[in-house]
C-alpha cells in the first residue's frame, strides 16, 4: 500500500463483501470437487472433470446465478454429461448429499473481523453486500453473528458496474463517497474503481479462478489499496 494514498474525508459508507472476506467460504468448494474427481475420474481424465465442471458452472450463472445450489445442479449435470450418462444413481446420491451438507457449512470469520468492524463502524456506516443465492447468503451471515454490525444489508445477483451504481443511486450517494472491501478483483474491485469509488483488496486463501483478474488491471488506479490483513483496514480507513 502507497502510503501516499489517503481517502477523502467524505465517505459515506464502507461496504464489505462476505464470502472469503469475512469469512472462508471458498475451501469448501475445493472439498466437493475432490470427491467430484474420485467418483468421476473413473470415466474421464482429471483434467477435462474440473475444466468441464468450471465450464457448466460459467454457462448455468445467467439462469442459476451463484451458490452452492448453482454449484451442485452444474457438479450434477456435468457428472452426466462426462460420464455419457453412465454415472450410477447411488454415485449421483453421494454427490447430491455433500452438495447438500454444504449448504449447512459452519462459516468461521476470518481472525480481527469482528473486532475491525466495530472499530470502523464507530467512524462510518457500514454496509454488507454479497451476491448469491439470497436464502444462502442470508442465512451465512445470521449464522455468522455479524448480523448487527451493518446499517444495511444488500444481497445482489451479480456484482457489476450496474450493479455499484443501482446501489448508489439508492442511497444517494457519489460514487467517490464508496468503499468497497473484498476478496474478489473481478467483483468487489474493478467494478467499484472504474466508477470512480474506492477499493480495498484483501487476498483470500483460495478464491474461484473466476474471480481472478490480472492485477494490472486495478493497480493502475488511484482509489485502489491492497491489503494482507482484515485488521490492516483501521491503517487506511481510521
Ligand atoms: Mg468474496
């Protein structure tokens, strides 16, 4: 982080992103699609299973958008369709039940979390906005005690230009008064930057190769900032 870089007096709030953000979720995935490779690699090479799994995914997003739903109706149709439908109905079960227990997955907050939103929610308001199924992403954050950290709660199909500047609008607010905080360069950060609003990147342990871009694309703006830690947040924003 340039120490150069300081925020406008004038924010309005400080929005956070919930999976990998403040809590891991990603992992979880890379579990499922370990017993994906065990049970389907009996049919097809390793490496068409995950390229064909991430494939079905990408193509099922504009009708099922994101989620563990989404994830396992994809893990589901691409079994099949690699398989030529040779895929047994008891390995189809055990495929459906892990994708199902998902959807109970315990969500452990991220080390400073709670602690670095209380010290910033005392300077600004503070906002959560996640994209994904809403009774999923609902149900995570009330698992997740945070509930009542944030003034507002937003849960968003896509995170998109469009999507950052529906939100301003709503509340009334410049684009330069926003900050965004996530995991996710190709949702929580070039969209925010390239409407002129700020953001903050924290590097998750895992994050979906679909939500990575090539980082020369954000460092060139000004309103960006890269951060190792959540609690690293307090140096740049308090
Ligand atoms: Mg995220």
């Amino acid at each position: 982080m340039a120490k150069s870089k300081q925020f406008k007096k004038n924010i309005a709030f400080v929005a956070f992103d919930a999976d990998d953000t403040l809590w891991e979720n990603e992992p979880k995935y890379r579990r499922a699609e370990k017993l994906f490779l065990e049970i389907l690699s009996k049919y097809v090479s390793e490496e068409t299973i995950l390229e064909e799994l991430l494939k079905t995914e990408i193509q099922n997003l504009p009708l099922c958008g994101y989620g563990t739903k989404s994830f396992c109706m994809s893990m589901m149709e691409t079994a099949m369709r690699v398989s030529n439908l040779k895929i047994t109905t008891e390995e189809l079960h055990k495929l459906y039940e892990f994708g199902k227990s998902l959807l109970k997955h315990p969500i452990h907050l991220y080390e400073g979390v709670e602690k670095t939103l209380e010290l910033i929610s005392r300077k600004y308001p503070v906002a959560l906005i996640t994209k994904g199924d809403s009774l999923e992403q609902e149900r995570k954050i009330f698992t997740s005690g945070l509930m009542d950290k944030f003034d507002f709660i937003e849960i968003v199909h896509e995170k998109d230009e469009k999507t950052y500047l529906k939100l301003i609008e709503k509340y009334n607010i410049e684009p330069a008064q926003f900050v965004m905080v996530g995991n996710s360069p190709k949702s929580d950060i070039l969209p925010v930057l390239k409407i002129g609003g700020y953001a903050i990147y924290i590097p998750a342990r895992e994050t979906w190769i679909h939500e990575i871009i090539d980082e020369s694309n954000i460092n060139c703006f000004d309103n960006y900032f890269k951060l190792k830690k959540f609690s690293e947040i307090t140096d740049v924003l308090l």
